[in-house]
C-alpha cells in the first residue's frame, strides 16, 4: 500500500504520452456476444445463469466479509493480474479492481503466457479483520501473499514464501487463531507415475507473515490411490461442526477434471476420503449432450449469511466436440450437504445454465452482453488486459479516443507488444472498431489482434505493402503465419478512418471493413479460428481480443 503514489505517478505517465503521427488512434471498442445458449430467458429476480463470468476467468476463489462476498481468478502472464469481483448476491458481480495493479507486485518480463499467476485464493479473517490473497508466480518468485484490510484501497507487495513448492496455496484460519497454508506439490519422495502429486500443510503465523516448522503431506496421490490418481491440486481446507474438512480438484484441469472431498478430525490429519467422491464431474456424461459443460474442478465453498452453501468453480463450453477458444469460465451451483459432505452436482447430473435462486441482480459477465468503450474516461477501465506488464508508455486515453503507439515488438515477442485486449466471452461474438492509422513503413501495423499465445494468434490490421495502404489478416499457427485475405485501399484514404469488424463463430471467424459509409467489405471470411482454442494453442488461458499495434511485423 505504500506503493500507492507510484501507481498514481505510473498511471500517469501511461495516461499522459504525447500522441505523434504515426500512433494509431481508435475512437471505440464494441463487443457483443452471441452465443445460442443466452438466448433463454430468464426472470433474473428468481434465476440466474451459468457460468455466472463467462471467458477465461478460471480457478475462482471467493470469500465473505458481512454481507459482501469477494471472487477472484487466476490471470497468467496478462497485466494486471488478479481481477476482484464484488457482489451482494453472488450473482450481480461487479469488477471493483485488480488484486495485482502496479510492478511491484507483479513484473511479467520473461514469462510465457501459459506461465505467470496461477490459481490465487482470496480469504478474509475476522479476528484481524484482514483480506489473504495467496498464489503463485511460475517462472518467477513462486508462492506469496498479499493482504488488506480494505480492498478498495489495494494490496500490499508481495510476501514471499519460500518454503512452499508447488503451486495453488490457499489460507486456512482455524478457531483456534492458528493459520495454515494447503497447497498442491511434488510428493514426498520420488513420483510414481506421471501426474503422482501431493497436497501439503504448513503452519503460517499471522503476526510475522512467515512459515513456521516444516511441511505435511496430508494427501498422496489423490482420493483413491491405488487407481493412480492424477494431480491432486488446488486444496483448500474449511470447518464444520468441528470437523476439517479437505477440499481439492483431482484428474487435471481437461474433461477428467473433477472436486474431491477428505475429511479429518484434526487440522494435520489424517484425512479420509470420503465414499461421496467425486463430488463435482462430468468426465461420466454422453459426449453428444446438448449445451455441454465440460472439464468442471477446481472449486471453492462459500456459505453465506443465511446459511446455505454455494460453491464456484470452473468449467469449459466447447463450441463442437472439444474444443473451446473461451477458456475456462467461472461457474456457480448451490451445494447440498449429505452425511457431512458438501456434493456440488450428484453424479450424472449435467451442469444446469439456469439455476434458480431468488433475490439475484444484473450479471454484468455473463449472458449475450453488449460491452462498448468509447474513451471517454482519463484511464483505462479494470477490464483491459496487457501482454505482461507495461515496460515504457505506449498507450494514452481520454476525450473519446485510445492512441497506441507501434512499438518495436509485436505479438509473438516478449516482453511488451503494445496490446490492450479484453476477453473473448461467447463462441459467437462481434467486435467492431474504427482506427485513424498511416503507417510510416512497412513493418508498421495496426488494428485488431485474437490473442490466444504468442504462437497462436490472428492479426487484422492496416499496414503498407508496396507503399500502399492495405488490410490483412495474418493467423498465426504454431509460429508459423499465413495471410487470409489482403484489400488493397485507396490511396486518398490514408489516414482517415477506417471500421474493422469481426464476427465469431466457433471454429471460424470472418473480418471485415468499412471505409466508405455502411459499405462493409470481406478481408476474409471463414478463416480457421480453432487455432485459438486451448486444445490446438495448449495453455490455461482464453482469447483475449484487442487493439494492437506494432512497428515490427
Ligand atoms: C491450477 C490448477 C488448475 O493451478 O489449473 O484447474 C492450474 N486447475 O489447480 C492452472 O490454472
């Protein structure tokens, strides 16, 4: 929180860049989804709808202070990172900040976008009246805490934890006032097989924000060991009626993904499978269902302050058999306690899109949403991602328009291409733009890029070719690029502007231009988008669209 100012002053210095002639200027982005599956409607006083934060927003953790419950998803190597979702009904969830907003909490220079931030956990303890955000950065400093007493105000800088390996740490506070951290790494000796992990417990002292003693398995292998069970990971531990008890997801994060459930009687263990498990699948269901929700895991429980319990989780919308360019979205069911075990979905159950609950308000992240910023405001707004953090001031907002200047690296490179993207949310979307560009050179570019990683992208910009001014649309696939579709534009329309269109649908998207009022025109049509999926690109991450430009294509 002392590092208050320098946000101020380094926002400032984004904000404030001179805008020269060659930066390319867009005067609005516009984003529509279109998926099938929102066309039902539904009385949003009574129900709501799954996932309840649609696109890549995976690996949700929530907590509650009051009446007000806190959310927050794992963000890889984009900036910032962390995205804090607030709400009063767990339904109408408004982004009220970035848990990681400046570079000294987070400096994503050499990281992969499959690397970075991992599956962070957010909780709060009453007895000091504090906020726990603990995660972990790959290829980085690994494990660490951030804390608060107000979210509104932001997070401290890192805590690091050294002494914790692995990945997806999460904070439990005993009655007792002892704390302890889960987490999910390589077991205690040799692995047995591939995917052999372990979740382990360490003491954390809250008044010096250290660990203490040394670590625990209290889980190896997984719910059923002599099946070979593969990655047991994101743990989180609760209590009730006296009991602990150990929550994880078990079988990896793709279509055998599952939430398994242990319970003990002490905070060390041992813990005991309980015979309910899987509490949450759907790794068992037909693979021609309708509306199909797969890879469903990686959850957490809330119980709220009427007393029932709901738990978040992530889960998958293929647009054809497998495969998804969204990511893993955030998904909500209320959970029915038997026998002491919290069972989010019987088994064979499909995940419901509609799910009643009464008292739920406007989902802002989910549904066929229209989302438009016209730049109006002096920053930009919490939903823009970059590509790793800003290394120099590339981008300016304010008075209607965004300027971004074409730096020297593009998309494929690291660590800074000038990028501000937002999630791809449905399988069917639009996105629309109108750019101001005149490119100096023929290795300028500007307009719109689908991100997927630095191997798998689609770029559609105006550029120059034979010192003409030209559109084009380049996939990128594996590293390796292929023009689509090139519109040579007339001379005479050098530097004015000029709309870009993308409609998405599923497994292919078409781009198109308008440069001559309500005339629009293909650049190309159907080009192979399931490179953008994570089953071709791999990674944990969704596709992010965005404004681009670059000096280096
Ligand atoms: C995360 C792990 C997982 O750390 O995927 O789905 C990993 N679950 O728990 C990356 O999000």
């Amino acid at each position: 929180m002392k590092n208050r100012l320098f946000i101020f002053v380094f926002i400032f210095i984004m904000g404030a860049v001179n805008v020269t002639a060659t930066d390319a200027v867009f005067d609005y982005y516009a984003y529509r989804g279109k998926d099938k599956i929102f066309e039902q409607k539904i009385n949003s006083r009574k129900a709501y709808r799954n996932p309840v934060l649609a696109g890549f927003y995976p690996d949700p953790s929530i907590c509650r202070k009051g009446d007000t419950y806190y959310l927050v998803n794992s963000t890889f190597s984009y900036y910032p990172g962390i995205p804090l979702f607030t709400s009063k009904d767990m339904v109408s969830w408004v982004q009220t900040g970035n848990v990681l907003d400046r570079p000294s909490q987070l400096m994503l220079d050499k990281q992969a976008i499959r690397d970075g931030i991992y599956a962070p956990a957010i909780s709060y303890n009453e007895r000091n009246d504090t906020f726990y955000l603990v995660t972990t950065l790959i290829n980085g400093f690994g494990n660490f805490v951030v804390k608060t007493k107000d979210p509104a105000k932001g997070w401290s800088d890192p805590i690091l934890l050294p002494e914790i390996g692995g990945i997806d740490p999460s904070l439990f506070f005993d009655d007792d006032g002892k704390a302890y951290i889960v987490n999910c790494s390589a077991p205690d000796g040799k692995a047995e097989y591939d995917g052999h992990s372990a979740i382990w417990i360490h003491e954390y002292d809250l008044t010096t924000d250290r660990i203490l003693g040394k670590g625990k398995v209290l889980v190896n292998k997984g719910s059923n060991p002599s099946k070979k069970p593969v990655w047991i990971e994101g743990p989180h531990l609760y209590k009730r009626d006296g009991q602990y008890l150990l929550m994880c997801a078990e079988g990896g994060t793709e279509t055998n993904h599952s939430e398994v459930i242990f319970h003990a009687d002490k905070v060390m263990g041992p813990y005991i499978p309980s015979s309910k498990n899987p509490i949450l699948t759907q790794r068992d269901l037909p693979e021609d269902r309708e509306n199909k929700i797969t890879c469903t895991g990686h959850a957490d429980i809330i119980t709220d302050h009427r007393g029932q319990t709901w738990a978040v989780f992530l889960g998958c919308r293929p647009y054809n058999t497998d495969k998804f360019n969204t990511g893993r979205e955030t998904f909500m069911l209320p959970v029915k306690w038997e026998d002491a075990v919290p069972v989010i979905l019987p088994q064979s159950e499909a995940v419901p899109v509609v799910v009643q609950k009464k008292g739920g308000g406007k989902q802002n992240f989910t549904g066929n949403l229209l989302w438009r910023d016209e730049f109006d405001a002096p920053v930009i707004g919490l939903e823009w991602l970059m590509i790793r953090t800003p290394q120099s001031s590339w981008y300016s907002i304010g008075q209607g328009k965004l300027s971004i200047r074409p730096v020297e690296q593009n998309i494929s490179e690291k660590p800074n291409p000038a990028f501000l993207g937002r999630r791809q949310q449905h399988a069917a979307f639009e996105v629309e733009t109108s750019l101001v560009f005149t490119p100096d050179n023929e290795r300028q570019l500007a307009g719109i890029a689908c991100f997927q990683n630095e191997k798998y992208h689609i770029v559609f910009g105006l550029t120059l070719q034979n010192n003409k001014p030209i559109l084009k649309v380049i996939s990128t696939n594996d590293g390796v690029s292929t023009v689509n579709g090139t519109v040579e534009l007339p001379v005479a329309n050098n530097g004015h502007s000029i709309k870009l269109r993308i409609e998405g649908n599923g497994a292919t998207y078409s781009f198109y231009a308008s440069y001559q009022k309500d005339k629009w025109i293909p650049v190309a049509e159907n080009v192979n988008a399931e490179i953008l999926s994570t089953q071709i690109a791999g990674g944990f991450t969704g596709t992010v669209i965005g404004l681009y430009a670059t000096g280096n294509q």
